[in-house]
C-alpha cells in the first residue's frame, strides 16, 4: 500500500513510511503522551498520531514498517495511527524519494454522521441527495483544492459561491 491510497476508513495499512518531522511529546489531561509527525513515501504524505511509548520510539528521517495500522478522521482530517493492533518496527531499507507536494491531512473531510436527527429512528431509508456542504466537501477532495472552509462560518450562499468557484453546479 501506498499514501495516496488512504482513504478515512483504511484499515490494516501496512507499508513503509519515513518520519519526515515529529511534534514534542505533549501530555493529555488523562496521562496519555501523544505526538503527532509527518510521515510519507513517493506518493504522499500524512500525519501519524504517535502514543505513549510510540513517541519514544521515532524519530526524524527514520523509515518505519508500519503493520496493522489504521487512518480516522480527527477534526475533520485524516491522520494515521497503529491503533490497539497495529505496530510499528524500523525498516532495513531507507526511502528517499518523499512526496511532500501532497499530504492527505490537508484535505478536510465531511464527518460521518451517526443517527437519524428527527428521533424517529427507522433505519435503512435513504438519506436524499447530499447537502450542499457535501457537494462542496467531494468537489475539494476531487479537485484537490486545499482551500480551508469551515462549515461554521459560511452561509449557504458562500458555500454555493465556493461549489461555483470549484466548477460545481
């Protein structure tokens, strides 16, 4: 596998990636230490999440076999983490060739949204056609545009002025 085949919900990534820059261990309020780096190969890059031991573990320009790890979407974003099954081991060879022109965290993804919203419950119906936002989220994946867009702050006419901006109907 490959950084530019990571999609929100891959699950058992295994491939090699180089830790292109590594944050400072930062503790959260429950005890647990997190780091975040940029790792990548020839095709891309994405953040990984590093924990606890993890973060002791690497570091930067180290290439590392990644098995059993998993991308989620943490703020909208993807990010790459070994998870509860995955683990992680220094790589015999060395990447060189990283593409740092791409990196997958940079594009913001629609957050799934679980439940149904009227509190009728009844599963299975179909949802209708994708909200605005939607469309606007699928056109800046499938464009690659990299402008940021927060949700919050856009009224439906500056959303539908961006989808336009984009090519979009």
């Amino acid at each position: 596998m490959k950084v530019d085949e990571l999609t929100p919900r891959t699950g058992r990534v295994n491939m090699p990636v180089k830790v292109l820059s590594l944050e400072e261990p930062r503790a959260m309020d429950n005890g647990t230490v997190i780091c975040e780096g940029l790792v990548g190969d020839e095709t891309g890059t994405v953040i990984m999440s590093f924990w606890n031991d993890e973060c002791e573990t690497v570091n930067n320009g180290m290439t590392i076999d990644l098995k059993d790890a998993r991308t989620n979407l943490v703020r909208g974003y993807m990010r790459i983490s070994l998870g509860k099954n995955g683990s992680m081991k220094e790589a015999g060879t060395s990447l060189e060739e990283i593409k740092e022109s791409v990196n997958l965290s940079d594009l913001e993804y629609e957050m799934p949204r679980f439940g149904n919203r009227d509190g009728r419950g009844g599963g299975g119906r179909s949802r209708g056609p994708p909200s605005r936002w939607g469309v606007l989220m699928k056109l800046k994946r499938d464009t690659g545009n990299r402008k940021f867009f927060n949700r919050d702050e856009m009224s439906e006419e500056q959303i539908e002025a961006a989808i336009k901006e984009m090519g979009g109907e």
